[in-house]
C-alpha cells in the first residue's frame, strides 16, 4: 500500500530578510505538495532593504520600489501564503499554534504549524520621556517608517531638524536631511559620534559632519522633548540646552523584538535577543527556528553572544534556516562584527573588537593607527586614510581594525574581516598577497602598512 506523506505546515512571523529568505529557500528545496507555507507580515511590505532607507529618504534613491527586492505578488507565485497587514500576538508553544490579528479589521485566528521560524526583527529604542511619542518623532526601521517621515518632511513648513544619536543611523539620517535643505543638529551623549569605533577614530567622523554642516553636541542627554498646541514636536532639550525641531529623528538604535518570544518562554540572550544552535533552530525547541535582528549571534573574534542587526547576517540566517526546514543542512557559525558606512565622501569601516569590548572580555592587547593613502601618492587623486588596528599580546592575534578615509577606504575592511574569521596574526597579514597597481594600493596596502606595525609592536612587548 502506498501511503503519501502527510503535507507539514511551516509559519513564519516576519516577512523581510531573514522571514523570507527562509521561506523562499525552503520552498525551493520542498514543494507545496509536501510543504505549506503561511507568513505573517505587520506592514505593508516584504524582503525590501532597510539599509536603503536612509539613501531614499535622502533622495540618492528617487524610488521606493527599488528598495524591494521581492514584491508580495512574487512571493505569492511561488506558493508561500503572504499575508499582509497581519499580526501574530501569541505564540501557543504547547499547541503548535500562532494567534494571529488583521491590523485593519481586528480580526483574530489561529493557525496551526509544524515548524515555526521568529524572524520579527527589531524596533528603534525609544527614550522613556515626556514627548518621545509626539507627532514628528520618528524612528527609522521599516519602510512604513522611512514613509511616515517623508510624510512629515513634506508636511512641515520649517526646515530643523534634530537627530537623537550618533550612531549608522542617527549619522546616515543626518546627512540625508541635509540633503534635503535642512540644518541638522545631531544630540549625541558620547563623546565622539559613531560609538562603533574609538574615540580617537569618531572625532575624525566628527570633523566630517561639521564640515557637512550638521551641528555636532556632543556628552549630551536628552531629557524631553517638547511639543506645542497642536501636539507637533517643536524641540529638543538637554541637560542644560534646547534645541528648535520641525521634526526629530531617533538614531539611538534598536533592540530585538522578542516580545513573544519572552511571553511564551523561549531562551533569550543578555542583549534580549532569541539564542539559537548553529542551524539557528531555538535552543531547546526541535520545531522552532529564529533568525535576523530579532536573535544574538557569537561573535567569533570574543567568544560571547552579541546582537548585531544587519542585514547580511538576516539573509545569511535565512538561508541557514530554509536549509535545514527543507531538509538539507546549513550552519551559522558566527560573525566578526564588520560594518561600513560614509558621511558625504567620507568612508568608515570597522570589523571586530573596539578597545573597549578587549578590555570587557580580559584581552590585553596592542593598539597602534596609521595615516597612509589609498592610491600610489603620486597617482592622481590619492586621498588620506587612517587605520587603526589592534592585535593581543604575546600571540599577535589580529582583534580588530577601524578604517576611515575617502574613497577606497571603506571596503579595504573586508581584508580585516577575513583575516579575523580565519584566526591569523598581524604577522600573518603581512605576507598577504593583495592586488595591486598605482590606481588602487600603495606599494605597501593600508591595511598591511597597519599590520607591519602592530606585528613590531607585539614582538617589541614579548
């Protein structure tokens, strides 16, 4: 007797990069005759780039749409039921069942599942303040928020602005306000802007901003905001200053969005995000996988858990996820931390561990910088570049580097990073065979230059 095999159902709760990819990437490996897919989306769009947000708000991207990688229609050709404008609001772990809410009816059901995959991403950090939530406050996460503030933009007669943080997204929506005709003041309590790198390496951000136009306050609280009769923001205030904003934007980053996850029990992380095994399945939870900003990840260069919300990591999980539910198998095994970004033409990059994160996690190392070019110098338009880079004493072992610079600069990172997945030395670094010619490198890379005499520092401290 031939007995098919009963259809499974997956569910997925999130429909950007790691939601999505791990269901398109299961589809792929099983059809809908064996597998069901359901996905549940709170917003109006699927698989789109947040990272773009920025760039569009700005104007560099005129469209919308170009930041939609796939459109729900497409993943609805492929046999995966979107559902849009829907969201879950309980998960029944003992049952195998989502509760599920039409964000414009109310209506409210359940659906079973088999296998069940938490890609809910993350939400800005909003300050717990008298006017955190007053009209023209925005965070900027999803594109329904990148809308809403374009919304605000074009409805405002004035043209001030106020950024609440320093970091990517607080120094990225700067200049994109800038872009449009506003004068941009960014409130920021540390003592340089981008926190992602030392202090010594965000005050040469900090140089670029002002240049930019944006006003820098820097070792600044904010402690309200200030709104009038109509309820609209009107300004900032600090410990001991105000500041007048026609709309506000806060880039003081974000935190997981785990709150079903914490509601129906699942492991969560000292950062609070989801903790998963290396095939991103939920620790102690056989049919429940989790990937994206919503989890922690090991950061491979410390060894501890950390949560880094970026969008390479999000498909990457996806991937990994979709793998195992369609029954091959895939891993995650960590991350080093890389980031780039750029303020106007200036470009910052970093990968592994500040000064501050070796010393949290006991590291004594060696820190040393380095100002080279990112062309032969005597090549036309050779621009400067400063590389910072770390390694730890006695072993050499490469922890970190920091790279900002004018063109060219920003993606020299990626040698760092590769170097620190693989475990090398700053000796090590020295020998690699980089490409070169006048138009591209030095005759010695900035990066190797930074490695030269990290090396010499570690052999000069044995």
């Amino acid at each position: 007797m031939n007995m098919s095999r009963a259809r499974e159902r997956l569910v997925v709760i999130g429909g950007d990069a790691a939601g999505m990819s791990a269901a398109s990437q299961a589809r792929r490996l099983r059809g809908p005759d064996e597998l069901e897919i359901v996905a549940f989306e709170r917003g109006h769009f699927t698989s789109y780039s947040a990272c773009g947000i920025p760039y569009w708000v700005g104007g560099d991207v005129t469209d919308r749409d170009r930041l939609i990688a796939r459109t729900p229609e497409e993943h609805r050709a492929r046999d995966i039921d979107l559902r849009l404008r829907t969201e879950v609001t309980e998960l029944d772990l003992d049952r195998q069942r989502v509760r599920a809410r039409d964000v414009d009816s109310g209506e409210e059901s359940w659906t079973s599942y088999d296998k069940l995959v938490i890609a809910t991403g993350a939400r800005p950090i909003r300050p717990d303040m008298p006017g955190a939530d007053a009209a023209g406050v925005h965070g900027v996460q999803t594109l329904d928020d990148g809308q809403a503030l374009l919304d605000t933009l074009e409805g405002t007669r004035g043209r001030r602005a106020v950024v609440v943080g320093a970091g990517y997204i607080g120094v990225e929506m700067a200049e994109a306000l800038i872009n449009r005709g506003y004068e941009v003041t960014v409130v920021n309590r540390g003592s340089e802007p981008m926190s992602t790198l030392d202090p010594d390496m965000g005050c040469l951000v900090h140089e670029a901003m002002e240049g930019l136009g944006i006003t820098m306050v820097n070792d600044a609280e904010v402690t309200k905001i200030l709104t009038g009769d109509d309820g609209a923001v009107r300004a900032v205030v600090t410990q001991d200053r105000e500041f007048p904003a026609d709309v506000v934007v806060l880039g003081i980053g974000v935190s997981p969005e785990t709150t079903l996850a914490k509601a129906a029990g699942l492991p969560l992380g000292p950062h609070g995000g989801l903790l998963t095994d290396r095939s991103m399945r939920v620790r102690g939870h056989e049919d429940i996988w989790a990937g994206g900003d919503c989890v922690e990840v090991l950061d491979l260069v410390s060894g501890q858990e950390r949560h880094i919300p970026l969008g390479t990591h999000a498909n990457k999980h996806g991937q990994v996820i979709g793998t195992n539910i369609g029954g091959g198998y895939a891993t995650f095994p960590g991350v080093v931390g890389t980031a780039v970004s750029k303020v106007c033409d200036l470009e910052i990059a970093r990968t592994g561990l500040r000064e501050k994160d070796a010393h949290r996690v006991g590291l004594r190392f060696e820190s040393v910088t380095i100002e080279s070019t990112s062309r032969a110098g005597y090549y036309p338009n050779a621009s400067p570049m400063t590389v910072k880079m770390l390694a730890e004493q006695r072993t050499g072992r490469l922890l970190g580097v920091q790279i900002v610079g004018r063109e060219g600069a920003g993606k020299r990172v990626d040698i760092a990073a590769v170097a620190l997945t693989a475990g090398m030395t700053a000796e090590q670094m020295t020998a690699l065979d980089l490409g070169y010619a006048p138009p591209f490198s030095p005759v010695w890379d900035p990066v190797l230059v930074a490695a030269r005499k990290a090396a010499a520092k570690v052999r000069g401290s044995l």
